[in-house]
C-alpha cells in the first residue's frame, strides 16, 4: 500500500511486503524508542489523540511514539470529557479537530467509526480500536512481537484464548496472520466466547489450518505461542458470563513447565485479569511486556511512513 498520507484503519490493508517494511523500520527505531538516540522528524507536527474509551497504554503509546520523534500531541481522554457528550456528531467533532493537528489517532467504543472519521478527515486518520471491530497497530505490534521473539511468524502454531468474541486485538491479529505461511490457529475459548464465524470461515477459505477448542490444557503442548486475552466485561450481551476465563482458562507457571514447549512464547494485549497468572511474570517465556515496548517502535515506524520522512532508513 502508498503510507504516505494514508489512514490505518484495517488489517485488511496491508501485504507482506508492508509488513516487512514497516517491521524493517520498527528495527530501526529502537534506540530512539528508548530515548537513546534523539530524532526531530516530526518537529512541528501536532498528533490529536482522541480516546473516547478507557485506555492507559495504547493511548501512551501513541502519544510517547509520537513525541519521541519530536511531535507534539494534543489530548483529549473520555466520552465525559469530550464535546461529543454534549450532543455533539462525530462529523462536526472531526472538522474541528482537524484544523487543530495534522494527524489523528481515535478510540471509539463503536464499531466502524474510524472509518466514518477517515472518510470526513482531511488528514490520515489511525484506529486506535473501534469497538469488538479492529485494533491494526495493536496486531502489527502483535505480529512484529512474534518476529522478534521467534525470530520469524511463519510455521507457528498460535493458540489464541479468553474472550475471542468481543476481544478486536484477537480480530485483527488472526487476519493479519494470515498474510503468513503454515499458521496454524487455535482458538481455546468458552464456545460462547469463540472467535466469530466470519473469521474461522475467512482462514478456512485461505487454506488456514483451524482448531476450535474449549480445552485450553489440551491445546498447549502443541501451542508456540500462547495469547491470552481478558473478559471483555464492558462489551457482554445477553448472559454472557465468562468467568471460566479467568479460572478453566488461566495460564499459571505449572501449566507452562509441566504442559508446554520448553520455548512456548506468552503474549496479552494488556491490561489483564486473572487470566494469566502473575507467577509467569517471571519467566522469560512472558513475552508480554516486552510486547508493550515493540508498540513504541510500530507506531513511531508508521508515523514515519504516513508523513513521507521514512525514506532515509531504507
Ligand atoms: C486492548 C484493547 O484495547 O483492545 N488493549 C490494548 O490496546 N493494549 C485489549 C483489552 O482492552 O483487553
């Protein structure tokens, strides 16, 4: 796909070789990730970021990311504190925001509303989360997680578990998985919190190897990566209950030694429940706040890319 000037609000809108970009470029920016090495490229360009539900680090992230490429960032947090509590369309919040930055960065609680800012905006516009719908940096980072703690995606057998129905990070990332060869998917969740079928059927059609399972301890041996996700308490419909998430469903340090590959990588979107147990912290198999900071250097990659000031690192 052309990044230049360009909105990310799908998974859907990259290839292999975007993939292979962007994740060269996240290389790249490690040091300056960390504040080692100091970079101006975006001096003078404002980032709005709009997260109109509850977020700590998606919304950091962005924000950090940003900064650390010598943009600055303009906030604003919560439905309660947005003029969209007033009454205000989406249409007229979007207008304004724009002559006020030069890129935006949203989080929405309903499905699709990225897009319908995309389509309004003037200026590039990246779903930060729209609901049960996508979260593309979130599985970009996913993804460029799996790369560099495995040292390559294709091959791997990735057990997905916890709330496959409502959980978007889960939605994106086995799309975006399926750019890859010889991925083999299995989805170990509560049937009443299974991925949904347009996915399964979508992998399937792909020639995807699927496995629907609700038993998580049966599907670990053979798991490389294990991804967990918590209860998606604030998108439950009907009587849904979920709480085997955090029990039938809970990886601990003892199912890791006495049940999985040796090397099996742990990875959670964050923030997490009891799904994962805190005595796997300490393994080096707990991939998943190294995951958080792989995320700086994804969304510093495709700021780059979206403002046309990625050309000197290839
Ligand atoms: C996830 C999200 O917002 O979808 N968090 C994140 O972006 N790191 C996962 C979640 O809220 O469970």
């Amino acid at each position: 796909m052309e990044f230049e000037n360009a909105d990310i609000i799908s998974v859907n809108q990259f290839d292999r070789p975007d993939l292979e970009r962007i994740f060269s470029l996240s290389d790249q920016m490690k040091e300056i990730a960390r504040g080692k090495i100091r970079n101006t490229l975006l001096d003078g360009k404002i980032l709005a970021s709009l997260f109109l539900e509850a977020s700590t680090r998606s919304r950091m992230s962005f924000a950090s990311a940003f900064m650390r490429l010598g943009g600055q960032v303009n906030s604003t947090t919560g439905m309660t504190f947005s003029s969209m509590n007033k009454g205000e369309t989406l249409e007229d919040t979007i207008r304004v925001v724009e002559a006020y930055s030069d890129i935006i960065a949203m989080r929405n609680p309903v499905t699709g509303t990225a897009q319908r800012a995309a389509d309004i905006a003037s200026i590039p516009v990246i779903n930060a989360g729209d609901g049960v719908g996508e979260h593309p940096t979130q599985a970009l980072l996913d993804a460029y997680t799996i790369q560099a703690e495995k040292g390559g995606v294709d091959g791997h057998t990735v057990t997905m578990t916890g709330d496959l129905k409502y959980g978007r990070t889960v939605h994106s990332l086995s799309k975006l998985l399926s750019r890859y060869d010889r991925i083999k998917y299995i989805f170990a969740a509560p049937p009443a919190f299974q991925m949904p079928d347009k996915i399964i059927e979508g992998l399937k059609s792909g020639g995807f190897d699927v496995v629907q399972t609700d038993d998580f301890d049966g599907a670990l041996p053979e798991s490389d990566i294990i991804y967990s996700t918590r209860l998606q308490k604030e998108r439950l419909e009907g009587g849904d209950v979920g709480e085997e998430i955090d029990t039938t469903f809970q990886l601990t340090r003892k199912k890791i030694e006495d049940l999985c590959k040796k090397d099996v990588t742990v990875m959670h979107p964050l923030p997490r429940n009891e799904e994962v147990a805190v005595d796997v912290d300490d393994l080096p198999n707990a991939a998943y706040f190294r995951q958080a900071e792989y995320g700086m250097q994804i969304r510093m990659a495709l700021y780059l890319m979206i403002f046309g000031k990625d050309k000197q690192f290839f």
